[in-house]
C-alpha cells in the first residue's frame, strides 16, 4: 500500500553489557490524513487542537524569558552550564516546557504516526507506546524530526513554532 505524506524512519542500536550492538532497530513513522483519525481513536482528542494548545504554552512560556536566555536558546541546545548562569526565573519558565500534558501528547503523537505508518493492521495503543525506545524522547535528533512531522501535518503554525524554537 502506498504511502502519501510524511515517511521517516528512526532507527536506534540495542548493545550488549559490552557495548556491541546485538540489534539494530527501525522504527517507520507516517504522518498523513490518517493519522488524524488514528489520533483521535487512540486518545479521543483532536490532533489539531492539541497541538495548538501545546504550542500556545510554548510560545508563551518563550515569551516571558529574558531576551539573553531567548539568543541562548537560538545558538544551541542548552547545556548544563547555561542553565547555571541563566536568571533563575528563567530556568524555572523553561521547567515549565517539560510537563505532563506536553509529554503525553508527544507520546500519543508518535504513537499515532507508527500506527499511521502499519495501517491498515491495527495495532493495540500499548503495544506502539510499549515499542517506542527511552532513548527515541531524548534524542535531539529525532526531536528534529518530530517537529518536522508537527509542521508537516499542521502548517498554519509553522511560523509560532519557528517563533519559540521547538
């Protein structure tokens, strides 16, 4: 069956206690039309209003940091060391980002674009979640890809998320 939209595929190593990779894994994700029905199946949510909460949040917490912290956050990813010598205010605003809500919509999302990419078989919710790797939600890279999944499928916020760096 033919694809249409966004196909990517993460792809991560399982190692021994040797650190020799015993497995190499692939993960496809599929965003398209379906995908927001599979959302709403698995969460009973809206895909396109989730996100647009999650991203109002976002840019409103980016909105309240000083303008040094803003330029830090536009140069890299935050390192330990700019998380010292930022204002504590600062540091307490970003904290913010990470939260339950956000992180279970991340869940559900990439939950939603693996079983977007297996239809028509439909998966149990729990078996996808429990596929998804620890180290797949804290890989920077893949986070890049995520939110290049998150501007394909919801265009009109392309220039908030740009604004808030997600």
């Amino acid at each position: 069956m033919a694809n249409y939209g966004m196909v990517k595929t993460y792809r991560y190593e399982q190692y021994d206690d040797n650190g020799k990779i015993v497995k190499i894994n692939n993960i496809k994700m599929v965003f398209n039309v379906m995908t927001y029905i599979i959302y709403q199946n698995y969460t009973g949510r809206d895909l396109q209003a989730d996100f647009q909460k999650m991203i109002a949040e976002h840019v409103a917490i980016y909105d309240s940091i000083s303008e040094e912290t803003k330029q830090k956050l536009n140069d890299k990813v935050l390192t330990a060391e700019d998380f010292a010598t930022m204002p504590e205010s600062d540091v307490q605003t970003l904290m913010k980002m990470s939260n339950p809500m956000t992180n279970l919509f991340l869940v559900d999302f990439i939950a939603s674009l693996i079983a977007t990419a297996k239809y028509p078989t439909k998966v149990n919710y729990e078996d996808i979640i429990y596929e998804i790797p620890m180290e797949m939600l804290t890989d920077e890279s893949f986070a890049n890809e995520l939110f290049d999944f998150m501007r394909f499928g919801v265009p009109e916020s392309k220039k908030k998320l740009h604004q808030a760096k997600l």
